[in-house]
C-alpha cells in the first residue's frame, strides 16, 4: 500500500528549488495530495465510504469540519486551504509568491500528518 506522507517528501524537496517555477508548483500539489491520501486513508479505516471521483476532495475535508474535534477540524480548514492553492498551482497562469506558497503548503501539509497521527 502506498505511503501518501512520500509525497510529502518529494514536495519538501521541490519546494527548495526556488528558481523553478515549475517545481514550486508541483511542491504544492504534492503537499496537497500528502495531506488529502492521508486524510482519505484515515477515513476509509474507520468506515467511511469515499467516493472514487473528483467528489472525494470534498467528502474528506467536509468530514473532518463537521467534527467537534478541534484538530480535525484543523485538518479540514488546513486540507481546504491546501486544495485551493493546489487548484491555482494547476490552473492560473499567474502564482504570486509561488516559492513562499509552496513553503507555506509543506508547512501546513506537515500539519495535517501530525494532527492525522494524534488522533485516536
């Protein structure tokens, strides 16, 4: 089974290439899909169905906000955040800031695995 936290890994490593705006932008989907594989395999484990399509991304996150736990729902406003600058990473042409944004991602996607392995 694969281990979703080696993205974060690549991502860290892309996120160090500051002049390559390609790279920076890959750190950033690569943090987002860290913390969504994570957050999704948490959730499949303790009986959850996820759908296989695009509606995946917004089942996992809406879960965890719908928590009255406080990390959870740090993970979904932290996983929400992640996916939008994921979206804009593969989309917009323009990225201001994109090796500060993807700095940012490994940070908070580090937080979604740290808050994922504390839970019960």
């Amino acid at each position: 089974m694969f281990d979703w936290s080696d993205f974060l890994d690549v991502a860290e490593e892309l996120a160090n290439k500051t002049g390559d705006e390609a790279a920076l932008r890959t750190a950033i989907g690569r943090a987002y899909y860290a913390a969504f594989g994570m957050a999704r395999d948490r959730l499949i484990r303790s009986g959850v169905r996820i759908p296989q399509a695009g509606a995946a991304h917004a089942v996992v996150w809406d879960r965890f906000h719908a928590s009255p736990n406080r990390a959870e729902r740090r993970i979904a406003n932290l996983g929400r955040q992640l996916r939008k600058r994921r979206s804009w990473a593969d989309y917009d042409a323009s990225y201001p800031n994109v090796a500060s944004e993807a700095r940012k991602a490994v940070r908070w996607a580090r937080q979604v695995l740290t808050d994922l392995a504390a839970l019960r």
